[in-house]
C-alpha cells in the first residue's frame, strides 16, 4: 500500500517537473530556434494541464485532496 502512494506521488513530480523543465528551456531554444522554442513552450502548458486535469479530474483524488490535504 504505501508503495504504491509513493509511485503515485513521484509520478506527479516527475510529471510536473517535465512540464516546467519544457517550460524554462523556452529561452535557451529560442535562440537558436524559435519555432522549437514555441514547441517546448506549450508541450510544457500541455503537460501541467494534463497533470492537473488528471489529478483534480479523479473525483477520488479531489476528494481525498480536498479532504486530507497534500500531505
């Protein structure tokens, strides 16, 4: 049981961690690329709404999370 919270929560971290990483590249490939740079930039939007989407979509997780909290 508790592996499975833990796989569960480093899921979402290593998930929300690809969106923003996708996110703060956009600098850096813009100046070679623009075109890359605008790719990176919203795949990086893309990944956290999904993220998010799947989390607080789940009325089980909302519910835990609204009741018990992020702990």
């Amino acid at each position: 049981m508790i592996f499975e919270t833990l796989t569960g929560q480093l899921s979402v971290v290593i998930t929300l961690a690809l969106g923003v990483l996708l996110i703060v590249l956009y600098p850096l490939i813009h100046k070679e690329n623009r075109y890359f740079a605008w790719i990176s930039f919203v795949m990086g939007i893309v990944v956290i709404l999904l993220l998010l989407w799947f989390t607080f979509g789940n009325e089980v997780i909302r519910d835990l999370i609204l009741h018990h909290g992020l702990q």
